[in-house]
C-alpha cells in the first residue's frame, strides 16, 4: 500500500491530496488485514467458541475443519477444476490479448482508437446482463460438438472460452496503455538491425513488458479464481465446478448443522491463496498498472 500511495503521489504531481483520504486509505488497508486474520483464526474453533467469543485467540486449534470441509464439500476435484482453469485461462488471456493491445498501441491508422475505446465499454457491461445469452450459447454449443463434431462435450472447456472472453477487455485496455508507455527507439533500432515484426514483438517488446504482462496475468489469475457467476451458468455437473462455488454449497449445507468453523476454513481455503499471491507480486502489480497512466 505504501508503495502504491507513492507512486500514485508521483504521478499526480502537484495535485493535493488531503491527508484525510490518506488516513481512510490506511484504515481500509488495517480492516482488510485484521478481517483476513479473523477470519483464519474462526477456521480453528469450535461453533461453540465462535459464538461465544468470536474476538479471541482458539483454545484448542481445530485443525480438523480443514479437513472436514475439504471432504464434505468436495474441494478436491474443485480445486483442481479452479488451479487447471485459473492457470490455463490466466495464460490465454495474456496470449491473445498482448499481441493486440501491441498493435493497438503502435498503429497510426483512425481505426485503432475506436477500438482501443471498444474494449474500454466492454469493461462496463454487467456480466448480469448477459446470463440468458450465456445459457443459450452453452446449450448451442454442448449440442453442435455432441451431435456434429466429437461425440462428447466438456461444459469446462466451454467455461474457459467465456472466460476468457469476458476478461480480454481489461488486459487489452491496460497493456495498450502500458505499450504505448515504452520508448519507440528501441524497437526503431532493433528494426535498423533487420529484426521482423515477430522477432521484434518475441525479442524486445516482450521483456520489456514485463511489469505490464505480470500485472494482467495476476489479476486474472485472481479474477478466475474467484469467478462463480459464470461457473453456475455454464457448469451442470458439480464434479466439474470450482472452488467457489463448492464454497458456496458448502455454505448452504452447512448453515443448517451451524458448522461455523468449517465454513470458515472453507473461506480460508478459497481466500488464502489469493491474499499470499497479491502479497508476493505486490509491487509488480502497482509498476505494471501506473506505469501507462500518463499516456
């Protein structure tokens, strides 16, 4: 967060910035700790302890939540459905969308604004909006595949098509801005040298981008992660659904037998991954999403 703030205060400049906001942004960030630190500390108590002294320390660690949840609520296949999904979607997403938002970056032609703007509304289109859309094209397309191409279908597959479809807006609208913040005269000189437009993208543009590529990739790493909207629309099958929303059958079983402290390992188990990759690639998140700001 501190890092964040400075670079924020760098690219603003002169612009004032009341310490009030300041100081709300330092109480966000505490809530946030103290409610992910709560919320690991629930996961090793009793129902009984929660209620009854929900602030305090555990007095007998009950690490048999996790695996109590980890059984009951299946996690296991859906946590690899959500680690293959995450991994495999997260790396398409950046495949497709760099070499586009490189194009939209450096081409001289009137058609690349208009479309740079396309994919800035897409970013306000409520996936809500879109459900009975969705519905339709993942019966249209389980169909066609088992009655005209392959025999069978795999609602994953069809899962990780509109994922990615729904996340390439942002990665293009933030690596255009971050490929338009590179310096031209190296790519220039690499063209004297006789490097091809593939060499050139492969070979200098790539590294280059590096902060800008990581950014994109982490935060749809985290954004899959925690899809469900999209998973219950297209997913039938509850072997083939992910962490999320086991999480969230696990919820609904289990808010009648008051299994409070697995629920709460639950919650540990889906959240705590994400908490410990932001953590890790921080600031290489903050470099890659300030550093197109003034373009």
């Amino acid at each position: 967060m501190t890092v964040a703030l400075r670079r924020i205060g760098r690219f603003c400049g002169n612009v004032f910035v009341p310490s009030f906001t300041v100081g709300a942004l330092w109480l966000w960030v505490a809530f946030n700790i103290v409610l992910v630190l709560w919320i690991g500390l629930q996961s090793l108590k009793t129902s009984g302890e929660i209620l009854q002294n929900p602030f305090g320390l555990p007095a007998d660690p009950q690490w048999q939540n996790y695996g109590t949840v980890w059984q009951l609520g299946q996690f296991a296949s859906a946590a690899l459905n959500s680690i293959v999904i995450t991994g495999v979607g997260a790396l398409l997403i950046v495949a497709i969308s760099a070499p586009a938002a490189y194009v939209l970056a450096r081409s001289s032609r009137k058609v690349a604004g208009p479309l740079t703007a396309y994919f800035a509304i897409g970013l306000s289109i409520p996936l809500q909006t879109l459900a009975v859309p969705i519905v339709v094209a993942k019966l249209g397309v389980s169909t066609f595949m088992v009655d005209w191409v392959t025999g069978w279908w795999d609602d994953r597959i069809t899962l990780m098509v509109f994922e990615v479809i729904f996340s390439l807006p942002f990665a293009v609208f933030v690596l255009t801005g971050f490929f338009r913040s590179l310096p031209r005269e190296v790519e220039e000189a690499a063209e004297v040298d006789g490097a091809g437009p593939v060499t050139l993208f492969r070979r200098i543009v790539l590294p280059l981008a590096r902060p800008g590529l990581t950014t994109v990739l982490v935060l749809n790493i985290i954004g899959l992660w925690n899809s469900a909207l999209l998973v219950m629309l297209i997913v039938s099958d509850p072997e083939q659904r992910t962490l999320p929303v086991a999480l969230l059958n696990l919820y609904s079983a289990m808010q009648y037998s008051s299994d409070w402290g697995g629920l709460f390992a639950g919650i540990v188990i889906l959240v705590y991954p994400m908490v410990v990759l932001y953590l890790w690639v921080g600031r290489r998140i903050i470099d890659g999403m300030t550093a197109g700001m003034g373009k």
